[in-house]
C-alpha cells in the first residue's frame, strides 16, 4: 500500500515495488489515477472516496505513507500480511 502514491516520493516508491514484483495498492486523487495506472499500481483508491483505513479489507506486507496524513495508531487495525 502506497498512500500518495502520485506525488514525487509515491512515484518513485511504487515504480520500485514494481521492479522487485510487488502487487501494489495505492492512493491518489481522481485527477491522478491514470498516471499511477500507467506507472503499474495493481489497484488504485480515490483518497477523496475510499479511506483505505477503515472501508478496505485488503492485506498489505507493508504500508507506506507517503503524505503523512494517518498516525500509527489509525493504521495498526489494518490488516498487515
């Protein structure tokens, strides 16, 4: 899970993930879903529409918060694989 994954450390963290074969899920506006589609994210979450926090069941190795904008604390519930 990359949360912010459209700006330039999000960019960079998920063509990485990519290159060592990670299934990615990642964050960023509706403005900006197809560049991070095109950069390879597996499956993509409007921030706006969906809090990955609370309304995703999905099971992540690892989260990666790049716009600092949840605390450890908000997180911890989520599942981590």
């Amino acid at each position: 899970m990359i949360n912010g994954a459209s700006g330039g450390v999000g960019v960079y963290a998920l063509q990485l993930a990519k290159n060592l074969g990670a299934h990615v899920t990642a964050t960023c506006s509706s403005h900006n879903i197809s560049l991070v589609q095109e950069l390879g994210a597996d499956r993509v979450l409007d921030y706006k529409k969906t809090n990955f926090i609370n309304e995703v069941k999905e099971e992540y190795d690892l989260i990666f918060d790049v716009v600092n904008n949840s605390t450890y604390a908000q997180c911890k519930h989520v599942n981590i694989y």
